[in-house]
C-alpha cells in the first residue's frame, strides 16, 4: 500500500510538470504563429514592391520621384496590456527575440525558416506532451483502481477472520 500511494505521488508530480509544460506550449505556439504571420507579410510586401519597382524601371525618374515610399503603419504588442504604434519602412531584416535577454538580426528567409522549424518544433513537443499526459493520467487511473480493490480486499479478509473468530468462541463457549 505504501508502494502504491509513493508511486501516486510520482505520477501526479510527473502529471502537475507536464500539464505546466502543455500550458507553456500552448502559450507559446500563438505567438510563434503572429511572429511567423507577420515574417511573411513582410516578406511579401518585400518582394511585391521589389516586383513592382521592376515595372516601373521602365518609367523616367522625374515619374518616380513623385511616388515616396509608403511606410507602414502597424500597432504592435509591448505588453499584454499596452500596445504602441509605428511605422516601418521596408527592410529585409527583422530582429527576433530568442529569449534569456537574447536578440539577433535574421534576413527575412532566414528568420522565416527560423520561426517554421520553431513552430513545428514546438506543435509536435506539445503532441507529445499530450501524448504522455494521457497515458500517464491512465496508468494513475489503473493504479488507483488497484489499490482500491487491494484496500477492499484487505477489509473484507478481515471481517471474514474477525466473524470466523466469533463462531469459533460461540463454539468453545
């Protein structure tokens, strides 16, 4: 019994830590997706206006002058609560936050591909965890259920010896 109730303990320390790391994956794996979102869009309004200044190569400079570039207007997240905006001009360069007070500067394909492998990195963790928080959660079922039928088992052996030790001082007596 004393077994039983130790490993009980093991897996629900084991159940409390993979439950905490589902809740973190899953926190994480939504901003991964918006950093990854806007990697792209930046990526293609890149390579659209790269495109377009291609059409309009054929256009004398005096027409070109006349068209500034367009800045981009964006509200992005500083916090949970506070949101600033700015605008941004074309770049083909992003800085992303790897965590631990880390930051680097990544060419748009590379922080694409970066945050691609990050996220199927972490969607197929967060399977995992799920995986394993379900066959933990059963064994911790099956275990349970064992040391019930043991615990009941163990009652009624011992009324059945306290009854048989009445009958037999009924019978002496």
């Amino acid at each position: 019994m004393i077994l039983n109730l130790r490993k009980s303990r093991k897996y629900r320390y084991m159940d409390a830590n993979l439950t905490q790391r589902r809740k973190g994956l899953e926190d994480k794996i939504p901003d991964i997706r918006k950093t990854l979102h806007m990697v792209e869009f930046l990526q293609e309004r890149s390579e659209g206006k790269n495109k377009s200044d291609d059409l309009d190569d054929d256009l004398s400079d005096e027409e070109n002058s006349d068209n500034p570039k367009k800045l981009l207007t964006t509200t992005f997240e500083l916090n949970d609560t506070l949101f600033a905006e700015a605008e941004l001009e074309d770049t083909d360069t992003v800085y992303l936050w790897l965590g631990a007070n880390v930051m680097l500067s990544y060419k748009l394909p590379e922080a694409a591909s970066l945050l691609r492998s990050k996220l199927d990195l972490a969607e197929s963790s967060l399977k995992a965890t799920i995986e394993d928080l379900e066959f933990l959660r059963e064994q911790l079922t099956v275990m349970e259920v064992n040391t019930a039928r043991v615990y009941n088992w163990d009652v009624k052996r011992r009324r059945e010896r306290r009854l048989a030790g009445e009958a037999d001082g009924k019978k002496g007596g």
